[in-house]
C-alpha cells in the first residue's frame, strides 16, 4: 500500500480521511498544518510538520494531497499544489468506492470524488479538484483546474467549468451554461446564463450580488 501525507488538517481533511480509508489503497502517514497544530492528531493521525517540511518530505517514498478547504478562495489550495508540483511530488487522486463514475470520464491528478459522486460520459476533470459528497455531473462537462463543487450540486450536460470556480452546495447549473474563471455560485443558486465576467452569483435565477 503507498503512504499518503495529507495537506490540511481542517474538517475537510476529515471528511477526505473517511473517502481514502473506504478507498483502502493507501497508508495515511500524518497530516501537514500550521506550525501551532503539530503533535495535535486528527481522527487518530498524527499532525507532523508544516508545508515548509515538504522539501524534505517529498525525497521521501510519500505521495500527497491537499485536503484543506476552499469556498471564497482557491488560492491557497492552488498554491500549494504548485509547490507539490515544483517539487516533482506524487500527487494522490481520489475516488469514493462509493462514487459512480463512467468509464468514458477522466479525472486529472490531485483531484478527490467523495462518496456518491455522479461523473457521466463524456466528463473531464481538472487538477487538484473536489468533487464533494453527492453532487452530479452530467454528461460532457468540462471542469478546470482548482475547482470545488460542492455537495448536492448539479452540474447539467455540456455545461464548461473554467479554472478556480467554486460552486455552492445544491447549486444548480443549467445544460450548455460556462462559467468563467475564479466565479463563485452561492449554496442553492439556480444558474441560467453564461458568466462570462467572475464575481459571485446567487439565487434563483442567479444574479451577481452587489459585492462580488
Ligand atoms: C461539506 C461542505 O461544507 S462544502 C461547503 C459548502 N458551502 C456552501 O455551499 C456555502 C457557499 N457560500 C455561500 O453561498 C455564501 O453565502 C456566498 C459565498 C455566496 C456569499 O458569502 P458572503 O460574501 O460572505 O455573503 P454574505 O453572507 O455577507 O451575504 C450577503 C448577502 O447575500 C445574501 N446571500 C448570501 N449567500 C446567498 C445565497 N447562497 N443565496 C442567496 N442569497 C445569499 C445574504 O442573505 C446577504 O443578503 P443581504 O445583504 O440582503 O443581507
């Protein structure tokens, strides 16, 4: 079985510690967080060191995998996967026994599908993603890099993801719909249109809010 030493040790990274035991193919070693967290445990695993050890760490045999969060910002997720790739790290990716995903679907590395994923036919998934509990993705979506869509979100058939998008809980995006990069759609927003500028979108039909 590979080792794995988690990025993040927040409640996130608890409901990705319940996928990876159900998944069974790898060994968690410990858990990354700040500097103030180390010698804590989460869910029986050790908090071991900061993201400053991973220069160290990844000369190592560990593969590893963000498991912070992202709802306003994708920013330190990506960040840090970019240090993982600067550093030629293996990168885990992810997927829910519990998950149904098609066989005509690719999913890119460093990418996590929680239990009761839907990924129809067709499907491409970006990097470093979460697919969180429950949410469907149907038939020809493209999502990008760094993207969360959360749990009990539906994204319809042909719909385009761009990178660094975050969609809420229970959100739903209508079939042929894209999305620009770095948006943000609330939890429960129904979304008819294009977003062709970012911000963030709520409601039903999805409006920006006057702040985003
Ligand atoms: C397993 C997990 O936990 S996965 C995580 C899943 N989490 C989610 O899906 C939550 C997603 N986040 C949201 O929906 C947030 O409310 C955001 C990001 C859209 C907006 O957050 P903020 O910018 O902090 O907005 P804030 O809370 O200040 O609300 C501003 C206004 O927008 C309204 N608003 C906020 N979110 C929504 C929403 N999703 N739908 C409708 N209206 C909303 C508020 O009621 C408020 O209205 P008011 O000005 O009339 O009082």
């Amino acid at each position: 079985m590979k080792t794995l030493i988690l990025i993040g040790a927040g409640g996130h990274c608890k409901s990705c510690i319940e996928v990876i035991e159900a998944q069974d193919q790898y060994q968690i070693k410990g858990i990354l967080d700040l500097q103030h967290k180390v010698g804590e445990t989460l869910l029986g695993y050790p908090i071991i060191g900061t993201d400053d050890d991973l220069p160290s760490l990844t000369k190592q045999e560990y593969h590893f995998l963000i498991t912070l969060g992202q709802i306003k910002s994708f920013a330190a997720r990506k960040s840090l996967y970019q240090k993982l790739k600067s550093l030629d790290a293996p990168i885990a990716t992810i997927i829910s026994p519990h998950a149904i995903v098609s066989k005509y679907a690719s999913i890119a590395q460093g990418t996590i599908l929680m239990h009761h994923v839907k990924v129809n036919a067709g499907v491409q998934i970006g990097e470093n993603c979460i697919l969180n509990t429950g949410c469907n993705i149907e038939h020809d979506v493209n999502i990008g890099h760094h993207c969360h869509i959360s749990t009990q979100a539906v994204i319809n058939g042909d719909v385009n993801i761009a990178d660094e998008v975050f969609i809420g809980s229970g959100a739903i995006i209508r079939n042929g719909i894209s999305i620009a990069a770095s948006t943000i759609i609330g939890a429960g927003a129904v979304l008819l249109q294009n977003i062709d500028e970012p911000g963030i979108f709520v409601g039903n039909p999805s409006k920006r809010m006057k702040h985003g």
